[in-house]
C-alpha cells in the first residue's frame, strides 16, 4: 500500500516540525516544484543534462558551419552564423562575444599558414 507523507507547514510553526527539517524537505524539492519554478524560472526544468546538450548541438552547428564555408565555391553567397540554442534566463539577443565571420582566406594566406 502506498503512502502519501504530507507536510503541513504549520507543524513548524507549533513546533512539532524542526527547521533544519524544513531546510533539509525545501533543499530536496523535485526540480518541477512550484517552488523550484518560482525560483528559478523555466531554467528548472533544464537539467545538466540539458544544458550540455544544448552546447553539443551549438558546436556541431558552428562546424558544420566552418565545414560548409571553407569548402565552399569562391563566388558563392557566404553562410550565416548558425545560431545557438536558447537557453532559459538567457537574453535571445546575438552574444556580443561570438566573431563576425571572416571571408575565406585567400591563396597567400594559405600558402603561409601551410608553408
């Protein structure tokens, strides 16, 4: 037979709840808690997981990217930066970190860069 443990909170108010209980019960939410979400935003329902998934899938993009445009015909239109995978909490404006991308080389520099 299953269970169901509920916490009243006003238990801690008459004492008969510690609050290093509470802590301990406040600490372990599940990460889909009302509690969790008021807190953190739509960035609790992102796991570790999630997060390096979202960078795996960026860096794919982005040298698939570099792929595409080093192998491309010379007087073909150039690529568009692909762009990275919203993440909750982050602004969805261009990172200002991220280069403008550089036309392709031409034979000279090549011929320095291999030489």
């Amino acid at each position: 037979m299953l269970r169901h443990y509920g916490v009243d909170l006003l238990d801690w108010h008459r004492g008969l709840l510690s609050s290093r209980r509470l802590s301990v019960l406040l600490q372990h939410l599940p990460r889909d808690s009302a509690t969790a979400r008021e807190l953190h935003g739509e960035a609790a329902d992102w796991s570790v997981t999630d997060y390096l998934l979202a960078t795996v899938v960026d860096q794919l993009a982005e040298a698939n990217w570099m792929f595409a445009t080093v192998n491309r015909d010379e007087d073909a239109e150039s690529i568009d930066f692909p762009e990275p995978v919203p993440r909750p909490g982050a602004d969805h404006e261009e990172p200002a970190a991220r280069p403008a991308p550089r036309q392709q080389p031409s034979a000279l520099e090549l011929a320095q860069f291999f030489g």
